[in-house]
C-alpha cells in the first residue's frame, strides 16, 4: 500500500482537513512494523489493511487531531 486511500466523506471540513494532513507512506509503514511485531508474517497484510481501513472509517473520531497516528500505537 503506498498509495493514499480515497476518502469519500460527509463529514466536517474540520475531520476532511485531519485526514488530508496524515502522511499515508508513513502512516502505512508505521502500522506495518506495529502489526508485524504482534501477528504471524502471514497475517501482516490483512491485519495492516484493516487497522487503516478502521482509521479511515472513523476520521469523524479524530477530530482535529495534530497526529492521528498516534491513535494506532
């Protein structure tokens, strides 16, 4: 996954600009060594896609957060 998501929301401007600021190369690497050190090698690619899947799907949690990778450590 190096490719951004596409985010197809209708939630607030304020919940749009967080998700637009996260780095997704970084975001993505971050989850991936996270979900490596806990889940056989096997089950890395599924385990990382619905860690971010989730993220995605609950921006409107984040609110205007500064980092919103730190909810996935």
């Amino acid at each position: 996954m190096t490719t951004p998501p596409t985010v197809i929301s209708t939630k607030t401007a304020s919940t749009a600009s967080t998700i637009d600021k996260v780095d997704w190369p970084g975001l993505v690497k971050q989850v991936r060594l996270i979900v490596s050190r806990r889940v056989d090698a096997a089950w890395v690619d599924d385990v990382t896609g619905g860690v971010l899947l989730r993220l995605v799907e609950n921006t409107h949690a984040l609110g205007t957060a500064d980092n919103p990778a730190a909810y996935v450590q």
